[in-house]
C-alpha cells in the first residue's frame, strides 16, 4: 500500500499509520440516509430520516437501490459484476489485480417491517471504506470490494442469506431461483426469484460460485441486533462466531368441524393445538438457555365459528452451541408428539418440515485477529463508558448472516455495533452517527491489515 | 286446507290425515345434489356427491344456485322477490292470500370447506314441501313460502345471519352493505356486500325489513351439527332454542424485533402471547361448561426470524346460559389481561372487539309445539333404535342460525336432523336420504298444522 506502511495485523501498526485514514462521519451518514430514500415506509417521527424501510428482495425499491451501488462503485473506478443471483461485486483494483479480491460484504434487502442500518450500514462502510482509499488514492497490495448480497432477509423469498449460499455451492441454483415469494403480489400470484431477478434486470450472467468469483476473505460491519454493547455501554463487538439455528414449517393437521355444535371431547382443534405447541417450544428453550419464535401462522380454512382444519406456523429455535440446538430440537418432537396426541381433545397430527440448518459458525482466527487490532487502536481514542474500561468485547452473533456462507468458502469474520434498545427487524431500528462511523473505522482498518497480511505472507508471489 | 282436515296443533290430525301427504325422498335428494353442482368442492371419494362444497355467499357459484331457486319456486307458481340483502322470498298463496306467510326458511351459503347439508338441506326441504302441496293441488289458509337468506355463514362478509339480522332490524343496512370480505380478490383487494350483491345482480329494490316483508312464523330444518342424535340413535331433535355465543376480535400488540439476537426478557413477542390467551380461553370454557374456539389468527410482519409485532385472533365463546356466558367472557378478560402483561415476557397489549354478541334464543311455544305433534306422528312409524324406545329428543341448537333473528319478529322454531359423527363445516358433512326425508316429513308436517292453527284462532279474519 503507498500511503502507509501496515505492519502486520497484531496492533503492530503505528499510531501514526493508524490515523492516517478516517472514515467521513457525514458522508457515510448521507450515504446511508439519501439510500433510505428507495423503500421508506413506516414513518415514526417528524425528521426525515425518522422512517423505517420495507425494501423486500428484488421489489421496485431495491432495483432502484442497486442503480444506485452500480453507479457509486462506477464513480470510485470500481469494477463491477452481477452474477445469477443477482450478487452484486464492484472491485478497487490493487497492485495484484488478478488475484481474488478482500470484499466488505453485506446487504441491502430489508424485513417489511424492517429499519435503516441492518445490512445497510455494513454495504456503505464498505463503499464510504473505498471512498477513503479513493480520494488518498491508496493503492492496495491486493484489490478490495464491496459485495451486495441478494435477498439475505429471506423475507420475501424464504431462505435466509440465499444468494451468499448459492456464491458458497452451500445451495443450488435451482433451488434458489424456484424460491416462491412468502405473500402473492396484487394479482394473487406468488413470484419466483428468478422471475423477479428478470423483471428487475438484475439476472446476472457470471456464475453464482466462489469458484468463479473468488473471494480471498470477508469482513461484514452489522449492528449488533441486541441489546448487549449498549446495556454494557462498549462500541464494538469482535465477533467470533455465530450461534446455531434451525427453521422449521410445522404443520398442525386436525378437523374443521363447527365451533357451537363440537363438544371438547368430539374435536380435533389444529389451532388450539398449535397454540399449545408455541407455547412448549418457548418453555423448552428457556430450559436450554436457548431460544424459540414463532413469525409466521397461517390457518385454514379460517373462519370465526369452524375449527381450523390445518394450521401452519414457523419454528425458530437457536442455541449458541451445535449440540444444544438439537437438544431443543429433540424436545420440542418429543412435547408436540405428547400434547399434539393426548393434550389436544381428540388430537392433531403434526408434521416437521426443515427449511434452515445453520450450525454454529467459527470465524476464521486471522479475520477475527485483524479485526480485533484495528478495533483495539480505534477504542484506544474513545472515550472510556464502560464500567470495566473495554470499549470492546469478544461476542457470538444471534442472527445468520451472509458471513455465515462466506466463511465456508474464504476466512470470514464480522463486527458488531450497539443497537439501540436491541432493537432490529423494526422501524425504530437505530446506531448512532458516531456508532456507524466507529464500525466503519474498525472495518477500514480491519482490510487494509488483512491487505498488508496478505502481502507479507506472499499471497501475491 | 283442501285435502285433508288438520284439527290443531297438538297431535289430534288424526292418523289418516297424517299420512295423507308424504315428501317424495328420492326428489329431494336429487334436487340437493344437483343443486351442489354449483359450488362443488373438496372431493373426498368417487362417488358424483362425495364433495364437499364452497360457495361463499354472493360469488358466481352462489348466483348460480339462486338463479335455480328462483327457477324452481316459479315452476311451483310462487310468487318470488328480492330484498336490498339478497334475501330470496317465494311464496305460494294460499286462501288468505293477504296475510303473512308461513316461511321455511335457511340458506344456500356455505363455509369456504363446507358441506352438502348446512343450511343446504332447509330450503331444499321448503321447496320440496311446495313441490308436496303443489302435486296435491293443496290450498292452504294462508301462504306458505320458502326464504334463502343471505350470507348465513358469516363466512365470506364477516357476520353471521345478517340479513336475517337486518330484516329483523336488530343491524343496521348500512352496517351490512359495508361489510368486506375476510379475504382480498385475486386483485388484492376486498369487496363490500353491496358490491357484490350489485355484480351477481340479487341487489333487489324490496327493503330488507319484517316491516314490509312480514313473516307469520318461521321454520327451519337444519342438521344438528354436532353428534348427539346419532350418538344416541334418534332421528329428530325438536329445538326449543340456541345458546348464547359472542364472537370478539383479539388484537395483541408487542414489538417486532430479531428472533435471534432478542433475548427472552427483552422481547414483546404477539404470536407467543397469543398462544398462551388461546391455550387459557380454552380452560375457561371447559371450566364453566362452555366453548371456546379461535378459527382465524394472523400476524403482521409475517416473517420467520422477526416476532410478530400484532396479532389478532378470532374468539367465538358459547354458553346455553348468558350468565355463564358473561362469566366466561370476564374470566377471558381478566386472565387475558394477566397473561398479557405478567406471563408474558416484557408484556403485550392486548385489545377486544366484540363482532357478534347473540344471547340466547327461546323459541315461540305455538311453533314448538307444532313441531313436537309433527314429530311424533313422524317417529311413531319409525323403527325404534334408541335405547329408551324415543326417537325424538329436545335439544337446544349449539350454533347460531337465521331462526334466532326470525324469532324475533315473528313465531320460530327448528327441526335437527342428525349428523354423521358430528361432523359440520367440512366437506364431509353428511345426512342420510332417509334422515333427510323425515326432516322434511317433520317440517311439512309442522307447517300444516301452524297454518290450521292460524285458521282456527281468527288469524284470516
């Protein structure tokens, strides 16, 4: 790198170098907010940023979003790519151009009900890092980038970080373009991925594999999504993991019989049984310090005076450990077998159907050590909240993320910022200005170590 | 009456008379069936009837089989109308043609997974009693007339009985036309029963009101719907009247954050609470001797990783007294309240919406007892099954039906037939044609008498 020496990515690095490259707070902030434009929904206060987004995977707004990332990766000298599944690349060439990029990852898809930083800062701390190398004019030991990952909510087509699993061969192709959309659009048909990647002009032609589009290691900036660095009042998590989880359809199967004219012993109540069955899959989790939720129930036929003949609803259960989640896992079809047979009336078949498993994730140590050194020199000049004088901590991620799959295929690791009240998945969903400016800060110094690693172990040679 | 001399209500029709007039089994089970050409649905066996059927009121299904009904009733020389609900009125004058009509009356509605029978089989059986009267050339005193009222189910427009409701003037028409259907169109949006009513073209000018359409008594045959005829090998129940039932929408508010990164003591979670308020509605209702069903729950975002922010549930509660009933409601209330805001996390709010409150219902003892004479000159023909020797009991109706608005405005009671294993509201609801045919005996033989009685107190004069 020409401006200034990394040596090392054990916090060997001068002060000086150190300093030497700052992220802009209020361009990042712009960056962030002036995208927000495409999706907005959910207004909860008067300021114009004071919205929430409901930017669905491939929907109108987030064709409008990817015009956007195309055409402020293009105005850096970015090359940019699109692959099958929509994957967006746009790559800051370095001295070693041929070799496989370092990529600040994230998304940009958000929950219907979703707010303004999840996935979203970490793919402009990505750009605002290239903009910093742009206007120094940094030349790089290897090339950096930035990835947009497709439909990584899972929320409009229902598998999570789908497009980053397709890029890892961890899921067909086919698979993924077959995905139907979770609710039927205005003329009651249900969409495809590969429909909508066509419709919204983002069907790529480049091969969604890592074998194609090579990644040399992965760094993904992501508020936190909890309330632990705030309750602790740290600015950043080194993240070393991911906890486990598993998603299920389960489906309650009983008899649509009439509500006045049914006594309890004659019915078989699909609803009421799965009731009962949300509440056992909660009590089960809290018994192995894990967790359990239920998103997602549907009943049919639905009608106020008719039992429910079917009902289906989602299961989340997650654990930080592999071998507990199964434990959960293990009783909960243990409980629903017991009271979907003989605590439900007459009784309901149930059935599992397994959509996610996503067993626990270990980032890969020279990412994390990488991260942990530049997040050390950044906390170095914060002021000190924390009772124990850490402005960071080690943590395991509660939720999946895109890391998740490209830890599989390059070394992966991730940092966290505080979340407001831990809220996320929600409108009100906040980091604060000075927070998002932390992680970036963290995330450039985390590239260019790994960059200069990288370099002195002779990847380029 | 021309044919034969009925001499009061009270079982004195003298043997020869009785069986005078009989219903002809094999034309009442053919009009049934190939009336449910339209709306067929849900196939469950080979056999041409064995399908279920979904004819959602005022869909192209439900004018089809009106344009039959009026048809038939005309090939019978009934006079036919239309009132501003859709309510089918045909009428077969009779001596006194001036004064109001003897109705029989149901509907020709069904649940979206519905059957042959609800509903089905009482205004066929009116219309095979006008096919009786009419082969006989039978002259009555007064006029006797079929009724089809609409959207009985409250299936499709939220709310059951009302255009009975409104012709009883118990709810308002404005109230009735506005109402929009549970479910949005293929377009994605929801249409208003005027709307409908004006596209299937059953927008009649006649207003919906006992003030312009008057009724002398009502009449209804209708399935038992729940399995206590056939559990005890009896063929008619005589109903004396129907148990008090409320419908509520529950509306649960809690927050929508991650399922992964939302530790349990932080988290609002609808869906988990709603869960428990069904489980504990459940146990009340058993507990003060009542029912207790939820047929619809949905929940907003909708999403498999994110708690629901909202959730509302149908709460459809029962009780053959009102006190009992409003013990079950408070007791809902209260534990909905404690479970909401103690056992449930961080806390939800939870919200009531009463959609339906109909106490309970005591039929008119003149129609009662017409019922009762006619029954019993019925079932003394009849081989005997049950184990005390009756094949007749009294019953109070566990459902609600048109008859508990008909009743109060004019004379009302109903005959159940029974119901194999109990089972309504589902494709494979089902009446034999022999049960069917002593329903119907049973009505043409109640309908005869009233009309006497009407012509023996002065009502013609």
């Amino acid at each position: 790198m020409a401006v200034n020496g990394v040596n090392g990515v054990n916090g060997t690095r001068s002060k000086h170098d150190a300093s030497a490259l700052k992220v802009n707070q209020s361009r990042l902030m712009d960056a962030i907010h002036s995208g927000c434009k495409y999706g907005a929904a959910h207004r909860y206060g008067d300021h114009p940023t004071e919205t929430g987004m409901a930017r669905l995977s491939l929907n109108d707004a987030d064709k409008q979003i990817r015009e956007w990332f195309i055409s402020t990766a293009q105005s850096l000298n970015c090359k940019t790519s699109i692959d099958q599944m929509g994957n967006l690349f746009a790559i800051r060439p370095g001295k070693n151009a041929e070799a496989p990029p370092i990529m600040m990852g994230s998304h940009l898809d958000t929950q219907p009900t979703g707010g303004r930083y999840d996935g979203i800062l970490g793919v402009n701390a990505g750009l605002e890092v290239l903009k910093v190398l742009h206007e120094n004019n940094v030349e790089t030991e290897g090339s950096i980038g930035v990835v947009n990952w497709t439909n990584e909510e899972g929320a409009r087509f229902p598998m999570m970080a789908v497009a980053s699993g397709v890029w890892a061969e961890a899921i067909p192709l086919e698979t993924a373009w077959n995905l139907e959309e979770v609710s039927p659009g205005e003329d009651g048909h249900r969409r495809t991925m590969k429909q909508e990647l066509e419709r919204i002009g983002y069907l790529g032609s480049q091969p969604a594999s890592y074998r194609t589009t090579p990644i040399a290691c992965h760094f993904e900036l992501h508020i936190e999504q909890g309330p632990s660095l705030e309750t602790e009042r740290r600015k950043v998590g080194v993240v070393k993991g991911v906890q486990a989880f598993k998603w299920f359809e389960i489906t309650v199967r009983g008899r649509d019989t009439h509500a006045g004219t049914t006594p309890f012993y004659a019915r078989m109540d699909s609803m009421l049984c799965a009731a009962k069955l949300i509440v056992e899959a909660n009590a089960i989790a809290k018994k192995f310090g894990g967790l359990a939720t239920t998103g997602i129930l549907n009943g049919q036929p639905g009608s106020i005076n008719t039992m429910a003949h079917t009902v289906t609803f989602s299961l989340d259960i997650r654990h930080v450990e592999d071998d507990k989640l199964a434990e959960i896992e293990q009783a909960c079809r243990e409980g629903f077998m017991r009271i979907s047979e003989k605590e439900s009336e007459k009784g309901c078949k149930v059935e599992w159907k397994e959509l996610v498993n996503s067993p626990a994730v270990k980032f890969h140590p020279d990412c994390i050590a990488a991260v942990e050194a530049s997040t050390k020199e950044v906390c170095q000049d914060l002021p000190v909240t924390a009772e124990d004088g850490e402005m960071w901590r080690y943590m395991i991620s509660g939720a999946g993320h895109d890391s998740c799959y490209t830890n599989r295929r390059c070394p992966t690791s991730m940092i966290f910022t505080p979340t407001k009240d831990g809220i996320s998945h929600n409108p009100q969903e906040y980091c604060s200005p000075e927070d998002c400016a932390i992680g970036a800060q963290v995330l450039l110094g985390a590239v260019l170590r790994y960059d200069k690693l990288r370099a002195e172990r002779g990847d380029f040679s």
